[in-house]
C-alpha cells in the first residue's frame, strides 16, 4: 500500500527525472487530441505521430475531415493498427462534433464515451489535455505502474486504478501523473521485465518488494552451491 506521502516523493523522484513531453499527436486543440488519441490506440508514438500529420495536413478542419473520403482517410492514416476501422470512426466522430456539438468536442466525460472509438482513456487524455481537468488517463503504462507499486490490485479495471491514483494524487499534479508514468514505463519499469536494480522509486515497490524476498527464500532452499561435489560413478 502507497501512502499519499510516498506517493508524492515518487511524483517528486520521477518530475526529477523526467521532462514533461508531450507527443505531437495530442499537443494542440481538444479535437485534434481527440483524432489523436483515436489514432494512437495499440499504435507506436512516432506511427501516430507521421499519420496524424499526413491527416491533418490534408484535412486541416473539421469540416474538411467529415467530408472525406473514408479511402482517403485509411490511405493517410496507414500503417497505424486496425487503419481502416479507425478512419470510419474518424470521419464519424468529424461528422457527430460539427452536426451535433456544433464543432465543440464535449467537455463531459458521458458526452464523450457516446462518441465512437472513444473509450475511458481517450476521453481522460481530451479531458486532461485539452481541457485542463485534472483526471488522470490510465494507459498501459499507467496500469502496470500501479499494480506493481501495489497501488492498485492485478484485477482492478480502469475506472479503479484511475480512482485509486487521483485519491493519492493532489489536484493540480493530476495532469502529469499520465506523462510521468508513460515516460518511467518506456525507460524503466518496462513490460514485461522492469529494470528494478536501477529504479529510483523501488524502496516504494510491492513488486520488488515481494521480489526480493522469493530470492532470499530461494537462496536458503538451495544452500551454497559451492560446498556440493559430485563423484562420477
Ligand atoms: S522496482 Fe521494478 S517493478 Fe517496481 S516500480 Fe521499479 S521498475 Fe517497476
């Protein structure tokens, strides 16, 4: 169990470290984030990053991308996972925010989930980035971060791991829980192996912890090995 002190010298440790970068995709206006975020779902950053480009530069409007081609939009968006399902929800949602919201992207986490292809993290990264509210995005990162820690359990689903981090989380660092975690996931507490020897927050882990005692008791099942001879027969 982390407490809310512990886990505020991790933020403190990791803010050190880390600075705060944001990936091209989801660094402008609520509606870009959201096409971003559409696109960068099971798909490398810098895949999204080229295909985000390629859209925009093309259809740089709302307007412009609810009248696209569907053919046009997968030519543009390949190679990133599952293209061509993606560039119907593309033009969909285009359509949905200039019919129905009147070319606002919802401010409004119910609002947002009715929109296709959006699902909790995506309306979390529109939410945090392109509106400022402070909600915590739980991406694979994030996730596999928080078990490890112990902060959430192996069976917790999104909206658990998310509460259980905003209840540690003062307010105002919320937006950068996300960018932290992503960037202390891809370097070091990575999946499937973390590189625990040089992690900076071990002294925090559950993982390591309950890692570091397997070892000790595999040790004293297998005494040294060095002290055992054999003989050929
Ligand atoms: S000790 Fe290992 S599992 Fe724990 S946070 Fe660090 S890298 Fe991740």
């Amino acid at each position: 169990m982390v407490t809310v002190e512990e886990f505020s010298e991790i933020l403190r440790i990791l803010e050190s470290r880390y600075r705060l970068e944001i990936p091209s995709h989801i660094s402008e206006d609520p509606f870009r984030i959201l096409v971003g975020t559409i696109l960068s779902q099971r798909t490398k950053d810098e895949i999204t990053d080229s295909a985000y480009k390629r859209l925009f530069e093309k259809f740089p409007t709302i307007e412009s991308l609810a009248n696209a081609s569907i053919r046009e939009i997968e030519k543009l968006i390949k190679p990133v996972g599952f293209y061509r399902i993606k560039a119907k929800r593309i033009k969909q949602v285009a359509r949905i925010i200039l019919e129905k919201y009147d070319r606002r992207v919802p401010k409004d986490r119910e609002e947002l989930l009715k929109l296709p292809g959006v699902g909790d993290k995506t309306a979390d990264i529109v939410l945090s980035v392109g509106y400022g509210l402070p909600e915590i995005a739980v991406d694979t990162h994030v996730e596999t971060i928080a078990k490890r820690l112990g902060i959430a359990h192996e069976r917790d689903k999104y909206m658990d791991v998310k509460k259980k981090l905003e209840e540690l989380t003062p307010i105002h660092k919320r937006n950068i829980v996300n960018h932290l975690l992503v960037a202390f996931g891809k370097e070091i507490c990575k999946k499937p192996k973390p590189k625990c020897t040089i992690c900076p927050i071990k002294n925090f882990c559950n993982h390591y912890k309950l890692q570091t005692i397997n070892e000790k008791i595999t040790k004293n099942q297998n005494p040294d090995r060095n002290y055992v001879s054999f003989t050929r027969i």
